[in-house]
C-alpha cells in the first residue's frame, strides 16, 4: 500500500514540475511585453479566480488553525512566484530552477532519516551544481538572491503544503491559498501593472494560470499526503533537469556535457528519493 502511495505521489510530482517548468518556460515570453511582476500577477490573479470558482470553499472546511495555515501558504505562494519570475528577468531558467531547488534540497537533509537523508540529496546536488557550473562566466548576484530568496519560500512552501493538506480535504485549501496569493501580488505590483494589460494577454494569463499554478499546485498538494517531505524535497531536484530540457526547446538554451551529466543525476535521485519516500502515517482520502 505504501508503495503504491510513493508511485502515485512521485507521478502526481513529475507531471506537477513539468507543468510549472513549460509555464514558466512560456512565461519567459511575456515578460518584454508586460514585465516580471506583470507576469506574476496574472499567474496568480487568474489562479485565485480559477480555484475560488471551481472549488467554491465552505467555512465548515476549516477549523481556525487550518485556515491560517491556508492563508500563510498563500503569502509565502506570492512569494515565490515573484521572487522567481525577477529571477528570470536576471539569470536563465536552469540555473534559477537550479538554485531555486536548494530549498527542497534543506527540506530533505533536514527531514531526512538514515543514509538516504545524506545519499539522494547528496547525489541531487550533485548533479544541481553540474546543471548550474557556477564556476564559469560572470554571476548576476541581484537575479541569484531572488532565486535565493524564492529558494527559502519554497522550502517552507513544502512544510506548510504538506500541513493543509493533512488537515483540509481534498484541494479546498488551494482555494483560500491561491486568493489570498492573488490579492497580496496585486497589493505589491498590482496598480503598476494593469495598464499594461491586453485583452490577449489576459486570455494567455488564463491558459497559463492552468498550466502553471492551478494545475502543478494541486498536484503538488495530493503528491504531499503520499510522500514524505524529504522524498518530495529530493524529488524536486528533477525540475531543474526539465528547465534545461524545457530551456532548449522553447527558448533554444543549450545544454553543455555537464549539464547532460547532470540531468542523469537529479533523475537517478529523484528516482531513488521516490522508491523510499512513501509517508508511514495514514493518508486522508480526497473527497468531493
């Protein structure tokens, strides 16, 4: 049963990190037309208006302590998206996944238990280092601390994730969460936005809030029940390998030797992390 959990968490993770790479992946194009923050805030409104509109939360759904922990979700979700679209505007997609991924890559040392809490990381970072070769050309510190600064927004992403989605049936704490994202990134960059805003645009936000965060965010929240945050941290080592893939094909970004390596590395580890990451804990059933 536990294995069949750990299968079903891994694929739910997979296919979540291949839509948040191909959104991003199309995101990149839009950001000379209406710029990082812009394409942050319609990710995010759109996803807000998408989940409150499809999953139509009750006030029974929550006790007091959930729905908090649904709403810091939210501020830390805003935190991450525009964190890592400035970072995009600085650096390219792989590296900034790649570095973006350190914070997955704390979870698992820290909720790690025996040699696979030092041995799937380890290997990940490995092949991190390899996809980034920080060691040559010039380093943009500024496009490095916000995927830094996203880097620890993800990490606590994962443990709050995790929370509601032991204690909030099926994917209804998206729906405080992702609103509650909306509103702070229109607080933030909302007024200096909108002008710039098309009605074409406004239907590719549309497409690209499904793809990235509606879809990828609720796939995340189900793989989390299923696995634990150390496998589901080292498993997020694959992202930055779909970035270069993702890079090359949409952007023409192309992979060096090391980087080839390095993708054979993060998936040997992601594969590894999802073999022995099955939660022991029972797992509450989705409902509705």
């Amino acid at each position: 049963m536990e294995t069949g959990h750990a299968r079903t968490g891994a694929l739910m993770a997979v296919g979540s990190m291949v839509c948040v790479q191909l959104g991003l992946a199309i995101a990149v194009t839009l950001i000379e037309d209406i710029g990082v923050e812009g394409v942050a805030w319609l990710r995010l409104a759109w996803a807000g208006i998408l989940f409150l509109i499809i999953v139509r939360p009750r006030r029974a759904a929550f006790t007091r302590n959930s729905f908090l922990m649904c709403v810091l979700l939210g501020v830390v979700t805003a935190g991450i998206t525009m964190l890592f679209m400035a970072a995009l505007d600085r650096i390219p997609l792989g590296t900034a996944s790649a570095l973006e991924f350190l914070g997955p890559l704390g979870v698992a040392v820290a909720r790690g238990r025996g040699r696979g809490r030092w041995v799937w990381p380890g290997l990940a970072a490995a092949g991190v280092l390899m996809l980034t070769e920080p060691w040559s050309g010039s380093v943009d510190l500024v496009g490095v601390t916000y995927a830094l600064c996203a880097a620890v927004c993800w990490g606590v992403y994962i443990l709050l994730t995790q929370k509601v989605g032991d204690e909030v049936a099926g994917i209804t704490g998206l729906a405080v969460s992702m609103p509650v994202a909306g509103l702070v990134a229109t607080l933030v960059v909302g007024p200096g936005v909108v002008e710039h805003m098309t009605p074409q645009i406004l239907l590719i936000g549309l497409g690209l809030a499904i793809l990235l965060p509606v879809v990828p965010f609720a796939l995340e929240l189900l793989a989390l029940r299923r696995l634990t945050t150390a496998a589901f941290g080292t498993m997020m080592a694959l992202e930055p390998a779909f970035a270069m893939v993702l890079g090359f094909v949409v952007l023409h970004q192309v992979p060096g030797p090391l980087g080839i390596i390095g993708i054979c590395l993060v998936v040997a580890a992601g594969i590894g992390a999802a073999r022995t990451g099955a939660r022991a804990a029972p797992v509450p059933l989705e409902v509705g």
